[in-house]
C-alpha cells in the first residue's frame, strides 16, 4: 500500500541528488550495496544495545538509499534484471537484520521473550512474502497484492520502535510486531491464492 505512492514521491525527492552522484561516476550498484551494510551495521549494533530513537532514524535514512539506486540507474539507462536482482537480494539482508535487532534487543531485556519471538517470526513470515512474489515472477506471473508489502512492515516497525525510544510503553512494539506477524501471514495467503487463479486455467487438460 505505502510503497505504491511512497516510491514515485521518493523518486522525484532524490531525482537531483542521483543525477549528481551520476555524473561523479558513482555506480547504483555501489549505492546498492552501502545502503545494504548501513541498514545492517546500524540494525545490528544501535538497536539490541538501545538506541531505540537514532537506531531507527540511521535505518531510515540508510533504506531511503534503495530509492536512489533506482533512481540512479534510470538516470544512465541502465534498468535491468541485475539490478533488480541485486537490489532485491540485498533488500533481504536488511529487511532481516532490522528485525532480528529488535528481537535481540527484547530478548536482552529478559522478560519480553514473547515480544523476541514476534519480532523472529516476522522475520521469517517477511521473508515468505518476498519469495512468493518473487517466485510467481520467476514462472511468469504476478503476486503483487497483500496487506503487509515490504514498505508497510518497515514503516510500522521502525515508527514504533522510534516511539518506544521516546519513553512511549514497549507493549506498542509488542501489539505491532503482533500485527505485522498477523498481516504477514494473511499477505502470504493472499498472493498464493492469486497465483493459484492465474496457475490453474494454464494446467493441461488431460
């Protein structure tokens, strides 16, 4: 829902800034794979030890780069499968590491393993929903639809952790990631039963 309007606004943000990054020879490729180890690094070293309000805004500015490696690579013309490959490969690691680090952080806490093992399985659920898109892809047919895309979950999970970094209870990170885990798993659903409309008037008939 939020990255079908989020993107074209980002684009148009950051339209400048990749041109001039272009022009300086500087690779999407390059922008890529940095924005992918700042999402990581920060992920993995401010959230679990705390830093719950510039954990967050780190994250955010370094997963705003994956608009502008986009944005990049129209500018020189050069869209195409590796890109999307690549982009979406290391989209992965990060999308991972955001929410193992608020795991890691409840589960420093020692009372909220509960809250630990949300944060996983969104991890896990998260994952699914990107593979059932990207495989229906790979087969020739689309699965672009559900209530939890990628952008959603980031945007819900990093917002409240944000919060909870203000002093706001962390039982509001608790019913989100409850949430997501809920919405992720609907998500799932959604798309195979969209693939499965578009997979069955393709089977032989015998």
């Amino acid at each position: 829902m939020l990255s079908r309007y989020a993107r074209a606004v980002m684009s148009a943000v950051f339209a400048p800034l990749a041109r001039a990054l272009v022009r300086r020879g500087v690779s999407p490729d390059v922008v890529t794979v940095v924005g992918t180890l700042g999402v990581v690094l920060s992920a993995l070293l401010l959230l679990p030890t705390g830093h719950l309000v510039v954990g967050p805004l780190v994250i955010t500015v370094f997963v705003l780069s994956d608009t502008l490696d986009g944005a990049m690579a129209r500018e020189t013309g050069r869209s195409g499968p590796w890109g999307a490959f690549l982009d979406s490969t290391l989209d992965r690691f990060g999308d991972a590491a955001i929410f193992l680090g608020v795991a890691l952080w409840f589960l420093g806490r020692g009372d909220d393993a509960l809250a630990g093992v949300l944060a996983l399985a969104c991890l896990a659920l998260g994952s699914v929903v990107s593979y059932a898109k990207a495989r229906a892809e790979g087969l020739g047919m689309t699965a672009d639809v559900g209530v939890a895309a990628r952008a959603d979950r980031l945007v819900a999970v990093l917002v409240a952790t944000f919060l909870v970094g203000l002093g706001v209870p962390s039982v509001l990170l608790v019913v989100v990631l409850a949430a997501l885990a809920v919405l992720s798993a609907v998500t799932v659903g959604q798309r195979v039963a969209t693939v499965r409309r578009q997979a069955l008037p393709r089977r032989p008939v015998a």
